[in-house]
C-alpha cells in the first residue's frame, strides 16, 4: 500500500497544527491561575462575562449559516451556550447582571472577527466554531470540575451550566461525529490551509482576552 495515497484527515491537520497554540491557551497565567484556585469568583465571573460576548457572535449566526453548504452542518442547536451563559450570571450576578457590561477590548476584538467570517467567510466561522465547540466539550471539562471545587458551585448547576451539555448524552462519541464533519468539509486544500490559519487566529484571540482578564486579575505577591 502506498501511504501517501491516504491523506491526512482534516481533523487531525488542524488539530495538530493548532497544539502549540492550545499549549499557550491553557498555560496563559489568568488560566493557570483560575484553575490552580487561586483566584476569587469575581475573575471566573468577569471570564464567563467575555464568554457571553463571544457565544452571543457565534450563535447569532445560526439562521444565516444554517442553509450554508459548508458551515451549514456545524450549526447544531446542542451545542448552543448563550442560554446556559446567561443562567450562569444571574446566578453570578443577580437579575441586573447585563446592566452595564461592556467587553473587554480584546474580546470586542475577537466578537468582530466572529462576525466578519459569519457575514463573508463561512469556512472561517468553522475554525472559530471548532476551537470553541470541541474545546469545550474537552478541557472545558476539566474547568468544570474545578469551578465546582474553587467556588462551591452545585455539581453541573447554576455557575458551571456553560459547560454542561445536556443535549449531548456521550461527547466521546459526539467529537467522533464532530470530527467526521470536519473531514467532509467541502473545501480545497488551499482553502483548509487557510482556515487551519483561522483557528490559530481564533487561538490567538482567546490568548489575548486571557491576557487583558490577567492584567485586570493579577496575583497579589
Ligand atoms: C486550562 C485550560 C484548558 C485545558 C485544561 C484543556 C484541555 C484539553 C484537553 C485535555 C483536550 C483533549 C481532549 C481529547 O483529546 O478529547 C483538549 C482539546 C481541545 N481544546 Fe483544550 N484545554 C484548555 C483550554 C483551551 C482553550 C482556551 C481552547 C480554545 C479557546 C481550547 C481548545 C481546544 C480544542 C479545539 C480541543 C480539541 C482538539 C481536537 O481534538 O481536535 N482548549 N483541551
């Protein structure tokens, strides 16, 4: 058998040309920081604020994406948060959480890059859908458990809802399935180089948002 005959799936080119970036993301200081507990339950709330923003851009785009023949397929109504999001900071924050809230300039920054690929580039918002979506249904997990420990939430309740999805009863074989449609994406090779460069994008401007949210957050000495 001639090995080159089997190219590589898409699913695992973007995911191995995005570790270094993953690296990155999870050792940030803010993270390490938030899930090493050494952090208060304002800066898990300020987190889950920029959160809000950016799955409010991500899932607004459901209905102008849903017919689309290469974004089309990714949009899966189990994966939604913004309502789970939402549940969260009431309960983080009381009835007024939304009063006031305005997103931090790297998280204004990231939305409009969500926002430019839903209105012009559907294969982009793909990348920014599977570094969000697979991600947390993955280390989101890990997050979950700690946030519960860290600041006494209810196991799977009000404070931690973002990363419960109960809509999705086995996420091992739902990453399979996830997978599967990032294989089929109906696009070229060029244009896969360019969306695997659209994911370290969207990489980058989780990092930036982790690095505003540590400038906002620093450890006392
Ligand atoms: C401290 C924080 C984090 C931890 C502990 C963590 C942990 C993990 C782990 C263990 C996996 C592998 C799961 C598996 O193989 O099924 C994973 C996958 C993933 N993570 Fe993270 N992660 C963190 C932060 C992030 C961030 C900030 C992002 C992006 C915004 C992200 C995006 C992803 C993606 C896209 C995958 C799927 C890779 C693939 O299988 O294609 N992670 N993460």
């Amino acid at each position: 058998m001639d090995a080159s005959a089997t190219p590589t799936p898409f699913s695992t080119l973007i995911r191995t040309a995005s570790h270094e970036q993953h690296t990155e993301a999870e050792t940030s200081s803010f993270m390490s920081d938030l899930l090493g507990g050494r952090l208060g339950v304002d800066a898990y709330r300020r987190y889950t604020e920029q959160l809000w923003f950016v799955y409010r851009a991500l899932e607004s785009a459901s209905e102008a994406l849903a017919q689309d023949p290469v974004a089309g397929p990714f949009v899966l109504p189990e994966l939604a948060r913004t309502a789970e999001l939402e549940r969260d900071l009431a309960h983080l924050g009381g009835p007024d959480w939304a009063a006031g809230l305005a997103p931090l300039p790297a998280t204004a920054a990231y939305v409009a890059r969500v926002e430019e690929c839903v209105r012009s580039w559907p294969a982009g918002y793909v990348a920014h859908h599977y570094t969000r979506y697979l991600g947390d249904l993955s280390g989101g997990q890990i997050i979950r458990g700690t946030a519960e420990k860290t600041w006494g939430f209810a196991r799977k309740g009000d404070g931690v809802r973002f990363y419960v999805f109960e809509g999705i009863g086995n996420p091992a074989a739902f990453k399979r399935a996830y997978r599967g449609l990032l294989d089929a994406l109906p696009v070229d090779d060029l244009e896969k180089q360019r969306v695997v460069d659209e994911c370290k994008r969207a990489f980058a401007l989780n990092t930036a948002v982790f690095r505003e949210l540590g400038r906002e957050f620093p450890l006392s000495a």
